[in-house]
C-alpha cells in the first residue's frame, strides 16, 4: 500500500513522505475546519436546514478536497467557498427573493458551465490571460468582504443611517468575547500554532457558556440526515426566461469569484509561477467544478479551493495526498454535529475576520509604481466591499483596467481575456 501511495502521489519526485504528507494535511484541515460550522449558520439564513447544512458540507468538502488531490495532484483544500456563500444567502436568496431551491439549481448549472469551460480549457486560459496585478486585486477583495461580514457578526460594526456604518456597543457580552476570540486567534497565529481559528472559536464558546448565549445538546452523535437539501435543487425552475438574469449574474459572480480565491490560493501558497501561470491547472479547474455540481445536489453553495491550504504547504505538503488526508478527516467531521452546531454567530464572526487579513496581505506585492497596473486592481478591491457584491465589484475592476490602459495608451498589453470579462461585465451591470 505504501509503494502504491508513493507512485499514485509521485511522492519521490516531489520530495516528500507520507509522514509528512499527512501531518500537512491535518495541519491544512485544522486551519479550515472552521467552515463545517461558518457556511451551516449562513446557509440556514437563507432558509436551508441546518442540520442538512452541515452534513453537506463535510461531505462536499471531502468530495471536491479527494478530487483535488487525485486528479490534480495538489496540496489544496476544497470546501465550500467563503464569500460565495455569503452571496448565496444575502444576495440571491434574501437579495433577489430568489427560493433557495432555485438557487442551488443555479450553482448546479454554474458547475456545470464551469466543467464545459474547463475541458475545453477556456477557464484556463480566462485564469492565465489575466494580468496578476488584477488577480492580487481580486483576493484582496474578497478578503475585505468577508472582512466586513466579519465584523458584523461579531457586532464591532453595525448600520447607521448617518454615517452609513458606526462602531457597535463593544460591552455587549457578544461582541466583547467575539473581539477576545479575534485577539485569541490572531496571537496563535502569530505564533504558528495549528488550528489557530479553531481554537479561538471553542474558547469563544466556552466563554458565553456563563452568560447563556451557547446551548449544548451532546459532542458526538449520527450524522444529521441530509433528507432536507438532498437533490432539492430546482433545475427547472432556474431554466425560464425569468431566471436569465440571476443566472447569468450567480454564474458571473461565481466564475470570478472562484478565480479569485483560486488565484489567492495559489500565490499564497507559492504554487504558481513567476508569470503567474498555473501547472496542471486543467486538472485544479475539473476538481473544482465537480465539487460546484456535486455540492448543489447535496445543499450548499459553490465549492472552491482553499487559501488555509498554505498552511499544509508551509508544513511541508507537496502532493495530493495532502488533500487526501483533508479529504478523510471532513468525513471524520460528520460525527461531531451536535457540537458544531451549537457554536453561535458571535463565535465564528471572528473567523471571517482572521481569514480576511489572511487574504488583504495580497495588496502589498501590487506593482505601486504603475498606476495603470495597480489602480485599477485596488479599484477592485474597494469596489468589492463597497457595493457588497463580488461579481459586481470584480466586474467594475475589469471595466476600470481596460479604460485606465486605454487612456494611458497601452491598449496592447488588455489581453483578449480582459476585454471578454470586461464586456461580459458591462452588459451584465446594464441587464441588473
């Protein structure tokens, strides 16, 4: 078994031993295990079970993390994504009244949209045509948005019809042991130490305890049954000329998404290449479009790669059975609903947070100099968290680099996949 490990892995070529291999995995899985109760609790507000939630994420994320690693070859985690979910929830189904039905049906024909444009490589070279100062402004992005959902949640910020938003009552029990399990999180961090996050979310638990805010039902028990959300998707009722314009914008929004945090992954884990191109990334594309069409079927929204994978590869991690490791420690997941599911919003809320200066630290390798280069990515970036719409702001970035370029007269170096998003962009920002 161990020969036949080495060989399917090319564990040799790559360096690496099964030990390690494993220990990164874990690691990986430590860092990220968080989502197995973040994307339940922002599922279920869009009216999804719980439960059911739950039991699709670990089995989502085992699905599409083993198919990374088998197919791909790559250290790199898959779940459901972070920043997706949320527009899942707040914009499709609570934004556009849209039946969460409908709209896992949308994210099941977006999958399969996106393994159309991944065998006939057109995703491939969408990611490798894209300037990589636009791809850094991406991912800092996203990581300002789930920023701000972060802190939302933990109630630092909250609405104001003044100043549109305003500092929250930090002596509220909530909000104070949310900034404490932040502050938790962010020092374990800063000392290295795995599962980090986690740890700062079963502290913040614990702490509400005393004050009431956390109720208990038991640590282990079966799986919460999948009945609620299994193939509950309704692919018909997305298919009507109604429905074109939440389509086009959830496909939009989760084809750039995706790239983004694709990309942010990538970089952060140093397994893209100086011109910013991708080894084998037909094979990453596929993984990751069947975890999209197989993440629908069972409950929960678009399935990406995962940028707490540095941790796994910093650890040592070189190939896929990195993933793999991830893969079987999610479906060890499934036995501990009772325990994730009693974790409250204030909890978690720090986690988004943790994740999203993870992700900011991107805007520091734009090329400053170049104001036709770096603009228009901070653009994006802004724009993402500003308008609370990837798609949206990730479109206008693209519509801002082609018309900064063309002023400034460098009109040949718009690559034939800039002007495609970007035209696809505008129409789709005229059609909304």
């Amino acid at each position: 078994m161990r020969g036949l490990i080495k060989r399917v892995f090319q564990l040799e070529a790559h360096g690496t031993t099964i030990p390690t291999e494993v220990v990164a995995g874990i690691t990986t899985f430590l860092t990220m295990a968080y989502i197995v109760v973040v994307n339940p609790q922002i599922m279920a507000q869009a009216g999804i079970d719980a439960g059911a939630a739950f039991t699709a994420t670990c089995l989502s994320a085992a699905f599409g993390s083993a198919m990374m690693g088998i197919i791909a070859n790559y250290p790199i985690a898959v779940a459901p994504a972070m920043g997706i979910n949320a527009y899942f929830t707040f914009t499709v189904v609570l934004g556009m009244g849209v039946p969460w039905q409908q709209a896992l049906g949308a994210v099941f024909v977006s999958g399969v949209l996106f393994l159309a444009l991944s065998l006939f490589k057109v995703r491939e070279w969408l990611l490798n045509s894209i300037p990589m100062s636009l791809k850094l402004g991406m991912g800092t992005g996203i990581g300002l948005f789930l920023a701000l959902l972060g802190l939302k949640g933990m109630g630092v910020v909250v609405a104001s019809p003044v100043t549109l938003v305003a500092l929250g009552n930090l002596a509220a029990p909530p909000t104070f042991i949310a900034c404490g399990g932040f502050l938790l999180m962010s020092g374990l961090a800063a000392r290295g130490v795995p599962g980090a996050i986690l740890i700062g979310i079963a502290a913040a638990t614990m702490a509400g305890v005393p004050f009431g805010l956390v109720s208990f039902s038991g640590i282990v028990s079966a799986p919460p049954s999948l009945a609620p959300t299994l193939l509950q998707l309704d692919i018909a009722g997305v298919l009507r000329l109604s429905m074109t314009g939440v389509i086009a914008a959830l496909f939009l929004l989760v084809l750039l998404d995706n790239m983004g945090t694709l990309i942010a992954t990538l970089y952060k884990g140093g397994l893209m290449r100086e011109d910013g191109s991708v080894p084998r990334l037909g094979r990453v594309l596929i993984a990751d479009s069947g975890g999209a069409i197989v993440g629908s079927a069972l409950g929960t929204s678009t399935l990406t790669s995962y940028i707490e994978s540095a941790a796994g590869i910093e650890a040592g991690g070189r190939t896929g059975l990195t993933a793999v490791v991830v893969a079987l420690m999610f479906l060890a997941c499934l036995l501990f609903a009772p325990l994730a599911l009693a974790v409250p919003g204030y909890a978690t809320a720090p986690a988004l947070l943790v994740v999203a200066l993870a992700m900011i630290g991107a805007m520091g390798d734009l090329p400053w100099d170049d104001a036709a280069e770096a603009f228009p990515a901070a653009a994006t970036a802004l724009a993402v968290v500003f308008t609370f719409s990837i798609a949206t702001g990730i479109g206008l970035g693209f519509i801002t680099y082609v018309a900064v370029n063309l002023i400034a007269g460098r009109w040949r170096r718009i690559s034939g996949a800039v002007w495609v998003i970007a035209i696809a962009s505008a129409v789709l920002l005229v059609i909304e």
